[in-house]
C-alpha cells in the first residue's frame, strides 16, 4: 500500500522525497561513523585541550554567561592564573552550554558532559547539509547529494569531530561551509539580507576558532579575481560591503579578537579590498557622467593620488606600530619551517607541524583523484560562484608547492648528502654528531703499515684507494 501511494506521487514529489532521504541518510551516516570511541570506551573527553574546553563549559551551563566572561581561572597556566573571557573563542563553550539548556527546557535531562561528548558528531551531521545546500548553489542538487556523502565520512574531517573530540574544530568546520555557502548566496542575489546572513556566519566562525583569518583574506580575494576579471557588478558590491562592514563590527564583539579586525595585518587584505569596491564604484560613476577623454585624465590623477596616500598611511601606522604585523601561525602557513626556526611553543603542538604526503591520501582517499576533477570542472564553468572555489582549490595547490620545496630541500639535506664515509647522528639536546673513524683509520694505516701492505677486508674499494694499501 506504501509502495503504491509512492508511485501515485508526482514527479517533483517523488524527486524532493529521495532528496531528503538521501540527505537524511547522509546526516545519519556521519552522526554514526564518529561513534566508535563511546562504543569501545564510553563516553570520555579525549585529549588535553578538550578538558579544558569541558571545565569551562560546565562552568558556564552553572554559573552563566557574566560570570564565565570574567572569570580568573587560578588552575589554569599556575601560578599565574588565567582570564577565561579575554584569552579563549567561547563560540564552542556557547553553542554546549545553549543546547543543554534548551534540552532541559523540554525536561530531557542530560549531563553537560555528554553534551560536550556528542557536540562535534551532531554538528558533522550539520556539516552534511550545509555542504549540500553548498554544492547545489554551484552546481545542482546530485552533486549537492554527493557532496554531503562524501563529506560524512571523509577521514580528514572525521579525525577532528569525532565523540568526545570536545575542540574548536568540531563546530568550526560547519561554521566555515556556513560561511562559504551565505556568500556564494550573497554574491548571486546581491541580497542584503543574504550578505547579513554571510556576515552572521562569519560571527559565529570568529567566536569559534582562529581559522576564521583564512576567510576574512579568502573572501576579499575573490572579489579582487572578479575585479580583475571584469566580473565586478553591483551584486557584488553590494554583497562585499555589507559583509565586511557588519562582519568586522560584530567580530570586535569578541574579546579575544578586540581591535585586530582593524589593526592587524591579517586582516589589512579585507580592508584593502573594501577601499578598491568604493573606488570602482565610485569610477563607474564618472565614467557615466563624463567622456572618454576626461574620465582617463581623471581616472589616473585619482588613482596615483589614492595609491601615494594608501601607501604613505600604510608605512606611517606599520612603523609606529599601529599595524601589528602578521602572527607566528600566519607565517607558518606560508613558511612551514618558521615556528620550528623562531617560535618554538608554536612548533612544539603537533598539529601545527607540516602534514605528511602520505597523510593526504590516507585522510583523503579517493578525494585526492577527484580534486583536479573538480577545477577542471569549474574552469570549464566558469561564474562568480565557480571562481571562488577555483581561488580556494589554488590556495590549496600554493600550500601544497610550498611543502613541496621544503620536503625536497630537506630530502636532499638529510637522505642524499651524506658521504659513506663519514656518520652522523642526532645528540640527546638535537645537536649534530660526527663519526669519522673510518678516515682516522685509514690516516692511521697511511703512517704505520709499509708501502705495499695487504690488508683482508669485506669492501676493499675504500682501502684501496689509500696510498701505500692493497686491499
């Protein structure tokens, strides 16, 4: 009777139905494969960092909101204690700390504790959807649907948002596709209230975790591509603007951000574009106001006065130290030998070390095959929405021919350019030890053995090579 009332459904009908069961599927599917861990060993915290994570959670579901913001932690970071409000992203704490008061308004009862357990599982089930919506506004639903599959059980983003893996990324990694996915509606519509929701999303990425750095420079340099593309519109002005003005006044909100949205120069990339979008529009408005011959003249006196003005103020403010200069963490992205040269407390956290190749595959899998797939395809399609992964999937590829040289060079340095003759090993303290006994030896056969002397050896190459010595 079911299967019959199925097939009395229209075609639109029966189409939304697998959509949503597919996606339903999906969600379920990467709620489930992150389980294991309670499975086996109940539910736990893992980690060090996710306890810290949990205590502060707990004390916020207790003491609320006022009381977590100026809290003085006196066990954290001993003797010195710590200031929870100014010092942490409290996006994660907040999001737990929400849910569990919204279980208990409707009487389900559970410990804060499973909360903080089970967050990161529930929110890849987000994750999944996210992505779909995601692909569907590039593309259409089938890749949307594949999309979400595909992310629900990649081991990359398992390996961080599995039970009890109470850390940033478990939310972060949402509010980032959430972010990606609100632009790319922004930017289509040139809604207003799409380029609100983006700037929302942003918020809420900000407060979770300090990858949000790598959005607020993805997104201006999309809007630079499709300046020098010619693809600049007043959807995109309109889209830009809004996000940036809004996004950067609530990011402020965080205290552990505070001023940096306009005083850092991770984000001067972000502020520097949104000057370009008021110069643009402003130059299409003499353009149709004057003629050819004037709005060149006018167009290059501007554009050089502007460009004097904005380079003088830059060095000015970078050299009175207006300008805070990039972090340890930003130049280890560009430089994956900087935080183990100059930064040590940054090189000793492992994540922060350069990722293996091998670990690309084994996380990625067939992902790995599919990625020059997927720029082919965009390259053949071109749009806004398009070009902005084109410029993500080349970031990508940049990283990779950063870590590329800095494996080859070290190859070249550690496996290749050792004599034979010469050893060498690492001391306790990580310095260089030499082992030259096999030169020492032959110095010692050169002066107290006679000029023709026959020596019995496995590999007589060495020896032979000696003066005064046969092998």
């Amino acid at each position: 009777m079911t299967k019959l009332g199925f097939l009395r459904l229209s075609y639109e009908k029966q189409d939304t139905l697998l959509k949503l069961l597919i996606l339903s599927m999906a969600a379920v599917l990467s709620f489930s494969t992150r389980l294991f861990s309670v499975l086996r060993f109940e539910s736990v915290i893992h980690e060090f960092d996710p306890y810290f994570n949990y205590r502060t959670t707990r004390f916020l579901a207790e003491e609320g909101f006022y009381q977590f913001h100026n809290w003085f932690d006196d066990r954290a970071w001993y003797p010195l204690g710590r200031i929870i409000g100014g010092t942490i992203y409290p996006g994660l704490m907040i999001t737990s700390a929400a849910l569990y008061h919204v279980l208990h308004f409707f009487h389900i009862t559970i410990d804060i504790r499973n909360v903080c357990v089970f967050l990161a599982p529930l929110f890849s089930s987000f994750t999944a959807i996210v992505t779909y919506h995601f692909t569907k506004e590039l593309k259409d639903a089938g890749a949307g649907l594949l999309a979400a599959a595909m992310i629900a059980v990649v081991p990359g983003y398992i390996s961080r948002s599995v039970a009890g893996s109470y850390d940033n990324e478990g939310i972060a990694i949402f509010c980032m596709l959430l972010t990606y996915y609100m632009w790319i509606k922004a930017v289509k519509t040139g809604s207003i209230y799409w380029s609100s929701m983006c700037a929302l999303a942003y918020f809420y990425m900000v407060s979770s975790w300090g990858g949000y750095v790598f959005l607020i420079n993805l997104i201006p340099l999309h809007v630079l591509v499709l300046m020098l593309t010619g693809r600049f519109s007043h959807r995109i002005y309109v889209a830009y603007c809004t996000v940036y003005c809004l996004g950067t006044i609530l990011s402020m909100q965080i205290s552990f951000v505070g001023f940096q949205p306009v005083q850092s120069s991770e984000h001067m990339a972000a502020f520097g574009v949104f000057g370009l979008c008021q110069i643009h529009a402003f130059v299409d408005y003499l353009r149709s106001k004057l003629n050819t011959q004037q709005f060149e003249v006018l167009f290059k006196s501007v554009i050089s006065l502007v460009g004097i003005i904005l380079f003088s103020v830059g060095t000015v403010l970078m050299l009175t130290g207006k300008i805070s200069p990039w972090t340890g963490r930003f130049y280890s992205l560009l430089d994956p030998s900087y935080a183990k040269n100059n930064i040590p407390i940054i090189a000793s956290v492992s994540e922060h070390q350069p990722t293996t190749w091998s670990s690309y595959y084994f996380d990625l899998q067939l992902l790995v095959f599919m990625f020059p797939v997927g720029l082919y395809y965009c390259f053949n399609n071109l749009s806004d929405a398009t070009i902005f992964i084109i410029i993500g999937m080349i970031l990508v590829m940049a990283f990779f021919l950063i870590t590329y040289t800095f494996h080859s060079t070290w190859v070249t340095s550690e496996a290749y350019s050792s004599p034979s003759i010469v050893l060498s090993a690492r001391g306790g303290d990580g310095s260089r030890i030499i082992f030259d006994d096999f030169r020492e030896a032959y110095y010692w056969l050169r002066h107290n053995t006679p000029e023709v002397t026959f020596l019995l050896v496995s590999h007589y190459f060495c020896v032979d090579g000696q003066p005064n010595d046969s092998g």
